[in-house]
C-alpha cells in the first residue's frame, strides 16, 4: 500500500528527525568525522551485521594500521586478519584483502562513485554500494537498511504488519532531502537507533524481519575461533584443531571445506593455515 505524502507531512517529518539528529546525533563516530572513500568504505564493510559499538575500536585500529588502499594492497591476508579479529564474519576482512587489489590494478586506487560499480568489488551488495556512494561522495541515491526502516515503520504504517520495503523506499523517495543526502541519512539512521531502544518490537512488523540466529555455540562461532588459532599460533593439523576445539556435534571436515572455499585458509600437505 504505498501512501502519497503532502508537503505539510514531509516538513512535520524531516523537522523531527532534523531536530533529533541536532540534538542528540551521534556526530563523534569516527567514519562521520571524514569524507575518505576509502575509510568510509571499511568502515561500510565492518558495519555489515555488527554493531556500531563493536566497530568503532576495531575501526580506529584497522585505520591507523592500514591508512590507505595503498598500504591495505600491500598488506597479506594474514596481517589483514590478524588487525580484524574480534569483528566476526572474516570474510569481509578476505572482501577488503581483494578489494584493495582490485582498485590498485583497475581503479587507481580510487573508491568508485557509482553504485552499479561498487557493486562488482567483492562484498558490496546494493545497501553498501548506495551507503559509500552518499557518505563518501553525497550523491542522491536511496537505500534502506535496520534503521531506516524502523524510522517509516514508526511514523507512517500505523500498527501495521508485514510491511514490504517497496512501501518503505516510496516513503523515503518522497522525504529525503536531497540537498544534504549524507547528513540526512545519518540522522535517520540516529533516530531509528533511538526507536529501537525505545521499541524492541518496531523492525518485526516488516515483512523482511528474520531473528538473527544464536552465535554461542553457533558454526560462526567455530569458525571464528579456527581463524583466530591459525592466526595466533599459525598452521595446524585437523587433529590439533579438533582436540584445540574441543568440538562436539559439529562437522570439522564441513567447516574447513567452507573457510577454504571462502578463501579464509589454505591447505597444503596435512595442515591448514591463513590464506
């Protein structure tokens, strides 16, 4: 059901996320403080299904170690691991490894503008393309993630369930503020992290919702502790894995195939290791 706004609707609405974001927005990350496309697009990566809190000390670090796409290229995968452990989802860490490569040899070492290019490097899907596109260079461009959503779920589907996003990305087309896009979307993304705390619930009445599953215990949660073991004390056996481990109910022998098709580690002869 898609709703047309009147003029009056839309100056109501950007004038109480404008205030908010005034008032309380939360202007000190680190990645809002810069217009780099490179540091803009690390820190879009790290963002990726991991909290803001948990990205800000591993941003600053991968930052201050890898200051450029320059030194990231000349970084190893093992070195680049070894700065992203903690963040989880260690693909991302392979994702910047090839990224970095890429925009050495075909880009210059540029960060592209255009979402239909961003969108071809290794990782960067439609949320995150669009996201670098109008943090780094304030390009008008829509996109929907958690936050966004929770905020026109809020304010226009009165109570409604099984919102579809298509409603939503009508909605934002009619109030988003073209003329300051990059400031915009940040304090929609503050007031709908403010909504969330506020409303636990707000974000299930969209028809995208899925609970995220459980991590303790979880194969992620192997996954990043066999990471971790290849990278602290560098390459094992299966077995030395297995008894490191203490692993119960989960397939070893799955969970190495998928970090090597991932290309988080190598095999060579009986023992893994970092890629």
């Amino acid at each position: 059901m898609k709703r047309k706004l009147n003029k009056r609707e839309i100056r109501k609405f950007r004038k109480v996320i404008w205030d908010y974001y005034r008032t309380h927005g939360r202007h000190e990350l680190p990645w809002r403080k810069t217009k780099s496309a490179y540091r803009i697009l690390v820190s879009e990566i790290m963002l990726q299904q991991t909290q803001v809190e948990r990205v800000i000390p591993k941003y600053k670090q991968f930052i201050k170690t890898f200051p450029s796409i320059s030194s990231l290229g000349k970084a190893s995968l093992t070195e680049i691991i070894a700065v992203w452990q903690g963040l989880g989802y260690n693909r991302r860490a392979v994702s910047l490894y090839k990224i970095a490569d890429i925009l050495k040899k075909q880009y210059r070492e540029r960060v592209p503008s255009s979402p239909e290019v961003l969108k071809t490097l290794p990782g960067i899907g439609e949320y995150t393309a669009s996201a670098i596109t109008a943090f780094a260079y304030n390009k008008p461009v829509l996109f929907i993630e958690t936050n966004i959503r929770t905020v026109y779920i809020h304010f226009f589907t009165s109570g409604r369930k099984k919102v579809h996003d298509s409603e939503i990305k009508a909605l934002l087309e009619q109030t988003v503020d073209n003329g300051q896009i990059r400031e915009w979307y940040y304090a929609l993304m503050d007031y709908g992290a403010m909504l969330k705390k506020k409303h636990r619930y707000l974000n299930t009445r969209s028809i995208h919702y899925s609970r995220q599953s459980r991590f303790e215990g979880s194969t992620r949660q192997v996954r990043g502790r066999i990471i971790r073991l290849l990278s602290e004390n560098g390459p094992a056996s299966k077995q030395k894995l297995r008894n490191s481990l203490e692993l119960s109910d989960h397939n070893l022998d799955d969970i190495l195939d998928k970090l090597r098709h991932d290309g988080l580690i190598i095999k060579y002869g009986s023992l893994y290791g970092i890629a």
